[in-house]
C-alpha cells in the first residue's frame, strides 16, 4: 500500500503524540525511511499510529541516497552499528551517540552524555543517522568507544537489569524522580527499586524505553 506514494510528501503521527513529516523514500518489512528536508528519519512500522499525503507548496528535495539501506529494523541496527546517529525515545527525549550491541530485545548505546545505555527496540520511535566525521560535542570517536568495546552484556534485557541489583540506576533518563533508584531485585518483568526517600517502588519493564547507571 505505501510502497505507490514513495516520493510524495507524508505526514505521520507516531505513538507518544510525536509528530513526523517528510518525503517518503523507503518502505520495507518494518520500517519506513522519511526525508524531513534535512535527515532521514528511520521509522518503525509498530509506532506509526496514522498517517496522510497531502499536498504542499513547498518543495522539498530527495537529499539524495539513504545512509543505511536496509529491509528490516533489525537490519537497520546492525548497519548502525559503530555510527554516530540520533535516536528518539520520546516526544521530548532524543539522545545523540553510538549504538554498540545490539542484543535480542534491546541494544547497547554509548552516549557522551549518559554513557551507556539499555534501551528496548519496542521503544525507538526513529533512528537518523548524523555527520560521522564531526562527531558528537567534538569529541574523539575512538576514545568514546573504547570505553565500552570490552564489555559483554546479556541476550535479553531483563536479564541484563538483573546484573544492574544493588545498583543506582536511572529509567528513562530521569524524567521523573520515581525513575531514579537503586535495583533491589528483578522478577516477572517487575523492578524493585528503593527511591531517593528510601521507599520501595515497583516498576513494570515493558513501559521502561531505557536505563543508564552513573559512572
């Protein structure tokens, strides 16, 4: 069905009442690629929650060939593997770095900011890939990464949680003070956290989009 209007304008709304809007240039399995004018957008299939094709005055051009020509969001990880490249997770939340592992539900992302993160792929609402050679905060690439290189991590993200206990984490980038706390224990896709007042929270993972611990 998408695949007749690529190369026309498209206006989408994602989940999480984010707003999209661009030329449509791809369409594969589980992703779409969009080009806003000045990046390409790779979206994800689950989080397009309705979208339309109307039509503008103003012009805006192809920008050319995609970065990262691929058929499936997994795909789409592993080829962004190593890149710099900007990822949103909320409406108000886009986190610029590395994506270092990518695992069975969730992949591994180095930011100069957070440093390293967890975040689920049911959450990624899209992914841009950025100018490699600048860099993020000019900072140097391989001294960034190198950090991390040496690392293993768990097949499945809740079983990496587990090997977070007894540790200060942080859900979702802090946003909320309750997203802020030491793991006591993880059972059933449940947390159990101890909050900065020294009370027991409990936190459903499947609504968690990331987790990062301060180094």
């Amino acid at each position: 069905m998408l695949a007749k209007h690529i190369g026309q304008y498209m206006e989408l709304e994602l989940s999480g009442n984010i707003h999209e809007a661009g030329i449509l240039i791809e369409v594969s399995s589980d992703i779409i690629v969009l080009y806003t004018g000045k990046a390409y957008r790779y979206v994800p299939f689950r989080h397009i929650k309705n979208f339309s094709f109307p039509i503008i005055d103003e012009e805006i051009g192809s920008g050319g060939e995609p970065e990262i020509d691929e058929t499936s969001f997994r795909k789409l990880l592993m080829n962004a593997k190593g890149m710099f490249v900007e990822i949103l997770l909320t409406k108000k939340n886009s986190v610029h770095g590395y994506i270092v592992g990518i695992m069975n539900n969730y992949f591994v992302f180095y930011s100069p900011v957070f440093k390293t993160m967890f975040i689920s792929m049911d959450h990624l609402k899209w992914l841009s890939v950025c100018d490699d050679e600048k860099g993020p905060y000019g900072l140097n690439k391989g001294e960034q990464l190198a950090q991390v290189s040496s690392l293993s991590w768990a097949r499945t993200l809740e079983e990496q949680v587990k090997k977070l206990t007894n540790k200060l984490v942080v859900l979702d980038l802090g946003m909320h003070p309750q997203n802020i706390g030491m793991i006591r224990a993880v059972k059933d896709g449940i947390i159990e956290m101890v909050n900065a007042q020294g009370e027991a929270i409990f936190v459903n993972m499947r609504h968690v989009k990331s987790f990062h611990f301060p180094q």
